[in-house]
C-alpha cells in the first residue's frame, strides 16, 4: 500500500528542528518500508508592524513510500512479506 508522511520543522528561538533529523528519524522508526520519493519544500515569510518584525522559516518534506503488503487468508493464515527481525 502506497502511503505519505508529512515532516514539518519547529522553529522557536532556544530549540531549532532540522528536517533531514526528522527525515532520518522516521526512515530509522521503518527500516521495511520503501521510498518512492521525497518532496522538500522551504518557506521564509517576514511581518513588520508598528516597528515590530519577524522572520518565520518553514521546511518541511512529504515522503512517499510503500509499506510491505501482508494478506490475511480466511482462515487466519497471514502471506506477504517477512520482517527481517522475524527470520
């Protein structure tokens, strides 16, 4: 089955995410998926009012992937591909 997964960064003044330790964190938490492809998308937007300003900077990464396929017979029997972990 074809799935996504959308990874967006928080960015606050004492603790900044980086999106490719969000990337390698979930691609670690799912060794059995497969990667179809990865959209990167970088954001920078600015406010001003009344001599006040602030940056904002957004990245964020959709990863499209396919998980392994396990089939369910109607006697219970389970098909499809094995984790390594089981073998």
């Amino acid at each position: 089955m074809i799935r996504t997964k959308y990874l967006v960064t928080s960015q606050n003044f004492l603790d900044t995410e980086e999106i490719d330790d969000l990337i390698n964190y979930f691609l670690e938490e799912n060794p059995q998926i497969e990667i179809i492809d990865i959209k990167y998308q970088s954001n920078i937007s600015a406010v001003a009012d009344s001599g006040v300003s602030a940056t904002y900077f957004n990245n964020s990464a959709l990863i499209i992937y396919r998980e392994p396929e396990k089939y369910i017979s109607r006697l219970g029997i389970e098909f499809g591909e094995e984790d390594d972990e089981q073998r």
